[in-house]
C-alpha cells in the first residue's frame, strides 16, 4: 500500500491568504496617496484651491430660492 501525502497548504488557502495581502497592499497605498496628497495646500485635489492667486466666483446673486415650474403646453404659441 501507499501512503499518500498531503501538501502543506491548498490551492484554496494559498488564493486567500494571497488575496488577503493584495487587499492589504492596496489598503495601504490607498492610506499612503491620500496623505501625501493632502500634506500640502500644492498637492490639494479638490475643486478648490487655497493658494493666494486663486479665482472666485460670487454664487450669491444667482442662487434660486424655487426651482422655476415649466409652462403650461396651452399657453405655447406656435407659428402660423
């Protein structure tokens, strides 16, 4: 008779414990862009920018209290 023998780790739990590292590696290289973006006021990524030559626009006039209501298809005149 012959004994077989067992591997020391499956296929299965050689792909989880790899998947779990990949997830780990992108987790951190997530955590390490995120904090070297937003060190510093040069590297900021948002739609703003907090440098001093910096552009802005007065929203205040232009806001809306109501969305303005369509008109009725009745009242539209059409060309004769």
């Amino acid at each position: 008779m012959s004994e077989t023998q067992k591997a020391p780790m499956s296929r299965r739990d050689f792909l989880k414990i790899a998947g779990l590292a990949g997830a780990a590696i992108q987790a951190g290289s997530l955590i390490r862009g995120g904090v070297a973006a937003g060190s510093s006021s040069e590297t900021y990524t948002g739609w703003e920018s907090f440098n001093p030559g910096t552009q802005s626009f007065n929203r205040k006039p232009f806001e809306m209290k109501a969305a303005p209501t369509p008109r009725s298809a009745k009242s539209a005149a059409h060309p004769t």
